[in-house]
C-alpha cells in the first residue's frame, strides 16, 4: 500500500488517479459522492481511463459487490474515517508497515 502525503491542493489526487489508472478495474474511493464525481471529471481532464469513482458510503454498505475489484485507491481517507466518527477529530491512526511506500505530493501549494 501507498501513502500520499501532501498539503490540499499539492496533487494527492492527481498522483492517485495515475496510479490508479495503472491497475485496470481497480476503483478510487472519495469521502462523498460530490468528490467522487469532480474525481471523475478531473482524470477525464487528465486523459487518464479509469473506472467510475465511487462514494465511501457506497463502498462501506458494500454497493459493488459481485464485481472482481483488484485494487481500491482511497482519496482522502482522513475525511472518510472522520465521517464514520460523526465528524469528530481522528486523534492517530496506525498502518503495517508491510509493502507500504510513503509518497511526497507536489509540495507546491496553491490557496
């Protein structure tokens, strides 16, 4: 697994739809539906051909089901965990460190 550390607007996102269109079927998962659908226009802007993004809610009730996903790619998984929480602060999170590789965005930030 990937980590992609980088400030709003550093291109996280970016970084996730390349490597997400390297997997074929694999499907990027956003906090909201909102997300999901300005992910899909950007990779369409990008030129990058990647399956439809889905929502974490859909992914959560288990919505695409029945279909064989390789991979999932979580964009902004801080926000998604922070809904399940009913928006209250994630104090740490911990991850293996099993196959993992820690990204540095663009660090360039754009307000």
């Amino acid at each position: 697994m990937d980590i992609i550390i980088g400030q709003r607007g550093s291109g996280r996102t970016m970084k996730l739809i390349e490597a997400c269109s390297k997997d074929k079927g694999s499907v990027i998962v956003c906090p909201t539906s909102h997300m999901a659908k300005w992910t899909s226009d950007l990779a369409k802007q990008l030129g990058y051909d990647i399956a439809e993004p889905i929502s974490f809610d859909t992914f959560c009730k288990g919505r695409v089901q029945g279909k064989k996903i390789p991979k999932y790619y979580f964009d902004n998984l801080d926000l998604s965990l922070q809904q399940c929480a009913g928006y209250s602060s994630i104090g740490a999170a911990t991850f293996e460190l099993h196959n993992m590789e820690v990204m540095m965005a663009d660090t360039t930030y754009n307000s």
